[in-house]
C-alpha cells in the first residue's frame, strides 16, 4: 500500500550536515504529478510535492513567481490505522 502522508523537510541549504529546517506534514491527493507519481499536499494548499516511491521529492509551483524548493526530503508517517 502507498503511504498516505509524509513529512517533507526543507534544509536551509547548509552543507554542515546539521538538520535543521521547517518541517511540513502533507497528504496525498487524488492528482499525480507530470511523473507520474502521486501528489501530496498540505491543509492550506500552498505546499504540493509529487514524491515518488523511491522517496524522491519534487516540489510543484502552486502560484506566480514562485520558486520550488531544492533539496526537499520525504519522510513517511504512519498512516492512521497504524497509530490506534
């Protein structure tokens, strides 16, 4: 089965090995990506990412002049029957 939710986390783009960074929890969606990979989104929809089964991550434009991320790791969640 796929997994359902990951969290992405977006690096500050140092090379110091340190992990820090934002984290944002996304969900899948019904839509695949131009990869054809499923397509995962955050509540407010600003965040959209197709990551494929190898983990890969790529992050999707989801308005103007805006510039996806570079660098982007998925982590896989539990899906929510795991956590009962």
């Amino acid at each position: 089965m796929d997994t359902l939710r990951y969290e992405l986390v977006f690096s500050e783009g140092t090379d110091s090995g340190s992990s820090a960074g934002d984290v944002v929890t996304v969900e899948r969606t019904s839509a695949t990506g131009p990869g054809g990979h499923p397509v995962y989104t955050d509540p407010t929809g600003i965040i959209r990412a197709e990551i494929s089964d190898q983990g890969e991550v790529r992050v999707l434009a989801t308005g103007g002049h805006q510039d996806p991320a570079q660098g982007v790791r998925a982590r896989p969640l539990p899906d929510a029957e795991e956590r009962s």
